[in-house]
C-alpha cells in the first residue's frame, strides 16, 4: 500500500513540476564546507565511541547549485 501511495505521489509532483507550478530557489553551495562542518559536530560521538576516522575531502570541490527550500 505504501509503495503505491508513494507512486502516486510521484507522479502528482511529477505532473505539478511539468506544469511549472514549482518555484525553484537555487543557491551555488561550496560542498567542502557542509562536509567538514558535518564531521565538527560528529567529532565529539566520535571520541566518545573510540572511533578513529581518516577523512580525507578534496579541497576544491566545484560548487554545487542546489535548491534551498
């Protein structure tokens, strides 16, 4: 039943997005920056939990457009 709903879903936002009833908000985003500030607040559940990482993040990642709504 869920799956079905969920094509259903799909499809109505399928059909609003070809009626151009969606109002995109795009944003040029730095990628590098939303990763390492992820890991900064996962550092302290890290030590807790005695997990040594190895994170290595390319530093010049291109920005990403994304829509911020």
């Amino acid at each position: 039943m869920k799956s079905l709903q969920r094509l259903i879903s799909n499809f109505y936002d399928l059909s609003r997005f070809e009626a151009g009833e969606y109002k995109f908000e795009l944003k040029s985003i730095n990628l590098s920056n939303i990763i390492s500030d992820t890991l900064a607040l996962l550092y302290v559940d890290f030590i807790y939990k005695e997990i040594e990482s190895k994170i290595d993040i390319e530093e010049n990642i291109p920005t990403t457009i994304v829509d911020v709504q």
